[in-house]
C-alpha cells in the first residue's frame, strides 16, 4: 500500500541494486542477504579496526586548544567502512577514500534535484558525479577481480567478501553492478550520519558536565557501557540526523481520519516523533538516564526508520559510536562549556552541529 523505492530520489543516483531503489519482495529478498552482516561474530570481529582508526586519527588532535571534531569522525567513520565493508586496503582504499567523500556529497545535494543530474560537463554537478561514479565502480570490479582471485575468500570478515559469497533463494549470486550499488547504499547510510551523531555527542556532552563526568568514570573503570548505549540512545532521539522519510501511497490510504490520495507523499517527521511529550517525558532535556531502565521503543525512536526498511546497518552504526566514543573517554578529558548548545546546520546528508562539534581536550596520562 505505501512504497519507498520507486518513487525515492536515493535509488536514481545509488543505482538500481541499492536497496533504497527496491520494493515489497525484491527488497526483502535483497535485504535476507546483507542482514547477515552485521550480526554476532562478524560484528565483533569489526571492533579492533573502528577502535585501530579512531586511535590513529585522535593521536593528531590539539591539546588545549578548539577544533571541530566532525571532519575527524568523518575520517574515522570513512576508513572504518573502507576497511570492514569494502575489505579495501593500500592504493584501492587510499583511491576510495579520495572518490567517496566527494560522490556522497555531491549525490546528496543533486538528489532532490533531478535537473543538476544532467552532465554538462567535468565542472557541472551532474557531470562530476558521473565520473566519480565511474572511477568508484572501476575500483569495485578491482576489488571484486581481486575477491574472486583470493584462496581466503570463504574466511574474509569484510561485507564485500560476504556479499560475493552469499546466494538467493534460488542459488543466483549478486550481479557485480548490485555489489557496487549495494556498498555505496552501506556508506552513503552509514558514514556522514554516524560521523555526524559523533559531532552532536561532543556538542551535549560538553554542555551536560555530570553526564560527562558518569561516562569517563565508567569508560575508565572497565568494559562498562550501559550509560555510554543509553547516551547514544538519547543523542539519537534528541538530535536525529536524518530529520524526516517519506512513503508514496500505491492506492488510496487511510490515515487517521483522512485518506491520503493514490500517488501522493506522506512524509514522516522524525524530530517530530522524538520530541513529542506524549512518548518522552520534557523531551528538550538531554537525559540518557530516560534509556538506562528501559531500551527505546521501535515505534516512538526511529533513528534509523522501522519495520522492513529499517537500516540494516543500524547495529553497525552503533558498534561505531559505541567504540569510537569509548576511545575518546579513555584517551582525553573533554573540556565542558556553558556556551549555547550549537545550531542545526543542513549538510545536505545530515543535520550536523553548526560549528562542527566544537572540543578543548587533555590527553590523559598513559592514553
């Protein structure tokens, strides 16, 4: 009755592989085959590397003095990805890490606006994204002639190998060109928006001291992380990067007492949602200890969507936020402010803290 992918402008410029250019069966069938994924063992193999990447990025961080924290969890989250999800290391993740960043932003920003698609040439938007598209799929079909050519294929962790290994129901493979598709969706979903949950955790955190204070006690004290999930719960609810979704009515819809006409858009507010009183009590107060007793609910937190289209990354995501704020507490002190809490700025992707997610850090001793 409501559709996603027919009528979403991510499944033109991600590709028809990608799940967010799919449907009813199509789309479960392909779902059944990345889900796998990002659950047990393989997740937790994941781990070592997001904790590798965000050692190796903070070791340049300024002491003492105020830096935007969102490009270098963009770097993190970017090599995390490269690595866990491309399985891409040397010259190809050195190449996808100079490709991605740039295909992703200028796909975002020519999505909602099908004329800018057009390629007019090298320096026009459309243009630059064709050719960034292109050298980003040549880098696949290496990866994949390199995949196919590895004796240790059936043992890799990487999502690239799984999704070379994994079969449909009736025993076909994924084509090369779904392959591509399907591992831009992953980043595209997966990297801004985590890098950027990342920045707003810097930004609350900074501005609520005995929060701050309860997180380094537990970080420091062992592998405790129930407030550490709870905080990541409310950064989600209190500051969605993803701000809406929308549904396209196949047929005539009832909606509460109204019928949304065959063909037309419902868009679905997430701030809305996560900030209505009637599901969180003062819901413009920053409060972690409102997800301590109790887990968010799958109707009223809505992060990463719901039901069947709910982001197959999402445990991924959280094992990234997770790992990388962990990191942070251990190594550095995070310097509180009173300043006003910093705007919302539209990136295009995700709503990011407008200054970046500024920070004043100290190393701590022996981080």
């Amino acid at each position: 009755m409501l559709s996603f992918g027919e009528t979403s402008p991510l499944g033109e410029i991600l590709g028809q592989g990608s799940l967010f250019a799919m449907d009813g069966e199509r789309h479960l069938r392909e779902r059944r085959l990345i889900l796998p994924a990002f659950h047990g063992e393989r997740m937790r193999s994941y781990e070592s590397v997001i904790e590798e990447e965000a050692r190796r990025e903070m070791a340049g961080w300024p002491e003492g003095a105020e830096f935007p924290t969102l490009p270098s969890f963009m770097r993190i989250t970017l090599a995390a990805i490269v690595r866990t999800v491309f399985g891409a290391q040397g010259p190809d993740a050195a190449e996808l890490t100079d490709v991605l960043p740039a295909l992703v932003t200028i796909g975002s920003r020519i999505a909602l606006l099908r004329p800018l698609r057009r390629d007019l040439g090298p320096w026009s938007p459309g243009g630059r994204w064709v050719r960034l598209r292109r050298r980003y799929d040549a880098i696949v079909e290496r990866l994949i002639d390199a995949g196919r050519a590895d004796p240790s294929l059936q043992t890799r962790e990487d999502v690239m190998a799984m999704l070379m290994r994994a079969n449909y129901e009736d025993g076909s493979r994924m084509s090369r060109t779904a392959i591509a598709d399907e591992l831009l969706t992953l980043l595209a979903a997966g990297h801004e928006t985590t890098a950027t949950t990342l920045a707003w955790g810097v930004e609350r955190l900074r501005r609520h001291p005995p929060v701050l204070r309860r997180l380094e006690q537990e970080a420091l004290d062992g592998d405790g992380r129930e407030l550490r999930i709870a905080t990541i719960h409310e950064l989600q609810r209190s500051r969605p990067v993803i701000p809406a979704t929308s549904r396209c009515a196949r047929v005539d819809f009832p909606l509460g007492g109204w019928t949304v006409p065959r063909g037309r858009q419902i868009i679905v507010s997430v701030s809305l949602i996560h900030h209505d009183p009637r599901f969180f009590a003062d819901p413009e107060r920053f409060d972690p200890d409102r997800f301590l007793a109790r887990g968010p609910d799958s109707y009223t937190w809505v992060p990463f969507g719901g039901g069947t289209r709910r982001c197959p990354g999402a445990a991924f995501a959280h094992l990234e936020m997770d790992v990388v704020l962990r990191t942070l507490l251990r190594q550095f002190a995070l310097a509180p402010t009173s300043r006003r809490g910093e705007r919302l700025r539209d990136r295009g992707v995700a709503n990011a803290p407008a200054n970046g997610g500024l920070a004043v850090v100290r190393r701590r001793r022996g981080g």
